[in-house]
C-alpha cells in the first residue's frame, strides 16, 4: 500500500502560502511621515505561479510548487509594511515610486546522502522614482534563503526557504541608508 501511495505525492502539485515576518528592529525615521510613496511590485519572471518543483530521491524534477497568491503581492506587501513601520505614509496617488522588478524567485533542492536542502533565490530590481520619473535610487537585491537537513522535497520546505528568502532581501534593501534617504 506504501508503495501505491507514497509516489503520488511526488506527481501532485504543491500549493504555498507564503508569509512575510516584519523586522523587530524597524524605528520610525523623523520627518518620515511627511513623505507619501506608493509601492509597485511587478513580477517580470516568465512563469508567475512556480516557485520549484519537488524532487524525488535520485533528484528528479517532479511535480510543480506554486504559490496562492502572486508573488509580487506578496514582496510589495512586505516593502510596504517596513516602510509602514518605518512612519512612511502609503498612498497610491503619491508622487514617489518605489518600484520592485522580481526577476528570479524560485526554490531548488540539493539532494544529499542523507538529507538535502531547499536553496532559494530572489533577485530584484529596486528603484525609487519621484513624479517626474527620474530615479532617486536604483539597486539590484539578491538574497537566498535556507532550509538546511530535509528529508523531503516538498512545498513546505520550499515555502520554509522562499520565505527566508524573502526576509533576507528585505533586510538587506531596508539595511540600506541610501534606500531610505531616497
């Protein structure tokens, strides 16, 4: 019966439900709130929904793992709320930009002797754009992030992984002065 069962879940996609965890450290920079930003993500990869796929254990590519919900929804909410916490005010009528290009966000297993990884990427572009369109400040983000010693290739280590990833380029963008003097 195991064996009938257990190589159906390798041939189902996985749906994810990714999370964004805000930073604790986030401080409310003065004068802060008298500056308006709207927030557009735009999701530049070719296919917007798969973020992997499974592997069974000879590290075959197997069924897909994608996401519920867009994944560039998910990375502008997250932008937004650290801008929130930051005391930045969000309107969509705002005359300066932020601007985040996805252009890689995905999750691939390394396959081990007794257990692998899930390894994610998110690579995106970040520009902040004022009304007239000129740029203010432009920056190319690339985080990875980690689920290390799985016994599975499944969804859920994939979503353990893309979501680090995701905390870990936010991190790495608010970590940046020149950002947020933008």
């Amino acid at each position: 019966l195991l064996i009938a069962v257990l190589p159906g879940c390798a041939l189902t996609v996985d749906r994810i439900d990714l999370q964004y965890t805000p930073q604790p450290d986030a401080r409310t920079i003065p004068g802060a709130s008298n500056v308006a930003l709207r927030v557009t993500a735009l999701d530049q990869r070719q296919d917007k929904t798969k973020v992997g796929s499974k592997k069974n254990g000879y590290g075959m590519e197997m069924a897909a793992i994608v996401v519920n919900e867009d994944a560039s929804l998910t990375i502008r909410r997250a932008i937004e709320q650290e801008l929130r916490a930051r005391g930045f005010t969000l309107t969509p009528t705002a005359s300066v930009n932020v601007v985040a290009e996805v252009t890689r966000f995905n999750n691939d297993f390394k396959m081990g002797f007794f257990a692998g990884d899930a390894v994610a990427d998110l690579y995106m572009g970040v520009s902040v754009r004022n009304a007239s369109d000129q740029i203010l400040y432009s920056r190319q983000v690339l985080a990875q992030g980690l689920e290390p010693s799985i016994q599975l290739a499944s969804g859920d280590n994939a979503k353990l992984a893309l979501e680090r990833a995701l905390g870990n380029a936010i991190k790495t963008l608010f970590d940046d002065h020149a950002f947020l003097a933008a």
